[in-house]
C-alpha cells in the first residue's frame, strides 16, 4: 500500500470511530410496549407519588423526554399494536375491532410492519412478548415479517406461569418462567448475542404485563401484602414491580454492552389501564381501556437516545404511536416507501427545540367502544352485545379540541382539553361551526378506509355517514 493508500485509510478510520462515539452510526432501536398500562402507575407521571416506585420507567424518562400528550390508535390492544407496527392508521386495512388472533384475523401480510423495514435494511431483528397481530394466514408470523427472532404468544393474554400458547420461533414452549421475567431473559440475551456483531439491532419488546390474568410470583406480592395492601392491589402492584424490574435490566444490559449511547428507546402503553385496578390508577383521564373517552388512548410515552435527545425533556407536542416507525426509520437512515402511506411523522428535529411545535394538526379515531365506567351502560355491555364486537364511534383531537361521538349515546360532544381534560363539560352547542369543520375533517379523513376485517359492517357504514 502507498503512503497516500495507507494515509487515507487512517482517515476514514478515525472518521468512522468519530461517527460511532458521536453517535452518528447507525443506532440500535427498541420498543417497548406495556399493556393496559394506567396512566398513573409510575412516577413519571405521577410527580413520584405513585403507589409504588418505578425507578426504571422513570430513569427513561431522566435521561430522554417525556411526552404529556401521547396518544394511541386505539383503546384496546389489537387494533392499537396494528397501527404501531405497520406505522398506518389501522382503518386503512380493516382493523376496528379487537379479535382472537390465534383462530381468526390479524394485519394483513400484505402490509409492511416494522420487522421487515429493518431486516431489509441489515439489522438484527426481534419481537419478543404479546403479538396479538395474527399468525393464521400465510405470511403473517413473525419470523416470515422480517424478524429473525420471535419468542412470546399470539393472543390479548395468556397464564403468566404456564401459558398453553407460548412460542420460540415456530416451536411451541413447554415451560417458562414467570412471562414477565421470561421476555426480559430473551431480550437480555439478543442483546448480549449480538455484542461482537457489527449489526445494529431492532427489537420490539411487547411485555403481556400488566394485562390479565393478574399474576405475580409469591414474594412480589408479599412485599405489598407486608405493607397493608388487600392483595389484589399488592398483585397488580406485583405486576407494575416486575415490570419495572424487567426494563432496569434490558436498560442495564444495553450500558454494560456499550450500546446506551446510540440506542433510540420508546416506552409506551398500548392503551389505557382498566377500571378494575386501584382507584385512581388511570388518572386524570376520564374513562378506561375499550372506551373513547382520553382514558382509552392518551397514554404514558417516553422516549431517549442519549446521543441525540438531551436529557430531561417534557414535551407537550401531541405525537402518536404512529411516530414510532417514521421516526425510526429517519434515525435509521432508511428512506420511507414510495409506494406505501406512513401516517406517522419524523420526531426527532422537535429535540432541537425548546418551543412547543406542531407534530399533527389532528389525530382521529374510528373503531369498537365499550362504556366500561358508564353505571348502567356496563349492564348494557353484558347484555346487548359482546366487548369484540361492539357499537361504533369515532373523535378527533385537533388542538385543544376533542370532538367524539358515541352512536349508541346520541349527539356529538366537544371538549376543550385545555381547559377541561377530564371531558366533562360539551360545549358542542356553543361551537357548532367548529363541530362542523371537525365533523367535516373527520369524513374526509375516513373517505377510503377499508371495510372491517372483523366487527360488523353496520357499524362501519355508520362511520361513513359522519360529514
């Protein structure tokens, strides 16, 4: 080699280790996703008076951003992980309702999910928890969606100690620790797997937890029950504790491997938490998990990449699950698809900001409600119609304003978030011209949407009258 040979290669060496300590390599990406996680059950967003400590939770919060408006695409699970996944509102392929995956329906293998943009793009790929998205039709597990790992179960739940329907890859798995220490196992070790491998990875972690059954190993609960917790609460305390847990050691491992620093981590709820837990648990939205109201929906989302995102951050941009993948793929350096429609939008320049800026003009909403918190409406529910298959409704945040109508209830109801977060005043009759343009928005938007997969027909052509 000549000397200008040998000096050049000396230059892009420093270059490149320059780029990897700046973080300007390509990062690691990992997200993480509770279920029916309330929205008051961590320190985050409780100011540190939580019913138990998080520190882990919190910690992503410490060293990267909190979101105060984080939304999203629906209040129960399998709708919610569909737009999460494929980065597209859901109603684009005919998911409104949730349904058993394992026997029937899930996405579409026609859509693009994100397993399959980051093996393409050369990462080291893992789903590793709650799919809930559909194995039955070809082309639809996980391993045949761009991941080259999958460990967890296709279902809304599964038993936490002896789950029937628990897979590695396609094999079925017999036994199995404690689901919530299981998954962070198998996350702890794609990691650790891929320390001397110049991939960066992807992972989606989907933890089961705290979604029922509520299940917790003896001594978590005794830690509680020791304090004077009935024990149903000190389980559900059980659950949040392990969880916790579970994150500090994906996030330890992810620092003694020396990936902390360019590793992108969200953190968020697939939907809101139910109104079977401790009083105040979902705080202080109005309403739970399968509802339309902000208690179904507008839930805890954090965010940090050390090399990029300045620590500390509270952010008041409304953002959505739909960001997730957008932002990814920019942080990635993968250009979007051409020929496919991303709903979601590139977070990471509001970081340099310190101003509040517009990441959506408005959000929407059309699926499946059922009235969990109403009084008599829970009677209602039990009688009339089944949770998976329930009436229709449909809401847009825009702004401060919520506009949401719930057909079985009547009329629409507008909000003003600002002023009113809890949703308990309608001032629909004094703003009709905003209630029309809403109303207007919200028809030109769901122009196109495809007919239910699942849920019945009559419910989405009532989501086709709206103008």
């Amino acid at each position: 080699m000549n000397r200008i040979g040998f000096f050049f290669l000396l230059l892009l060496t420093i270059t490149t280790v320059k780029a990897q300590k700046n973080g300007t390599s390509r990062p690691n990406i990992l997200v993480i996703v509770a279920d029916d996680l309330g929205y008051a059950t961590t320190g985050v967003y409780t100011n540190g008076k939580a019913k138990l400590a998080t520190p882990n939770i919190d910690a992503i919060a410490k060293d990267g951003a909190t979101f105060t408006e984080g939304y999203v695409t629906a209040s129960v699970c399998g709708p919610s992980r569909s737009g999460l996944l494929t980065g597209r509102y859901q109603q684009r392929f005919g998911i409104y309702a949730n349904c058993d995956t394992q026997k029937g329906p899930g996405v579409p293998a026609s859509e693009k999910i994100m397993g399959t943009y980051f093996h393409e793009a050369g990462y080291r790929t893992a789903a590793i928890g709650k799919w809930h998205v559909g194995v039955k039709n070809e082309g639809q597990h996980p391993i045949d969606r761009g991941f080259d790992k999958y460990y967890g179960f296709n279902s809304a739940q599964t038993d936490y100690f002896n789950s029937p329907i628990l897979f590695d890859g396609k094999t079925k798995v017999t036994k199995h620790k404690y689901l919530t220490f299981q998954f962070t196992d198998e996350a702890v070790n794609f990691i650790e797997e891929g320390k001397n491998n110049k991939k960066p990875f992807f992972m989606y972690l989907a933890y089961n937890a705290v979604h029922g059954p509520n299940q917790a190993p003896v001594d978590y609960v005794a830690k509680y029950t020791a304090k004077g917790f009935p024990k149903n609460i000190a389980t559900q305390m059980a659950m949040v504790d392990a969880l916790d847990e579970g994150v500090g050691r994906v996030l330890k491992t992810l620092k003694e491997s020396g990936l902390e620093e360019n590793t992108l981590v969200y953190f968020l709820s697939d939907n809101g938490g139910l109104p079977s837990w401790w009083e105040g648990s979902n705080a202080p939205w109005r309403g739970f998990k399968r509802e339309q109201w902000e208690g179904g929906y507008h839930v805890q989302f954090l965010m940090k990449w050390p090399a990029k995102i300045p620590k500390g951050q509270v952010r008041s941009e409304m953002v959505y699950s739909l960001d997730i993948l957008t932002t990814s793929l920019a942080a990635a350096s993968i250009e979007k698809p051409k020929n496919i429609i991303l709903d979601g939008t590139n977070l990471l320049p509001i970081f340099n900001s310190k101003n509040k800026n517009e990441v959506h003009k408005s959000l929407f909403w059309a699926g499946s409600h059922v009235p969990r918190s109403e009084g008599a409406f829970k009677e209602k529910m039990d009688e009339e119609y089944s949770k998976d298959d329930a009436p229709a409704t449909w809401a847009v945040r825009s702004g401060k304003w919520k506009l949401v109508q719930m057909f079985e209830f009547g009329a629409v109801q507008l909000f003003d978030l600002e002023k009113d977060p809890t949703e308990s005043k309608n001032v629909a009759a004094e703003n009709k011209e905003l209630v029309a343009k809403m109303s207007k928005e919200f028809g030109v938007w769901f122009k196109g949407m495809k007919e239910p997969i699942i849920w019945k027909k009559e419910y989405f052509n009532d989501l086709q009258k709206v103008k």
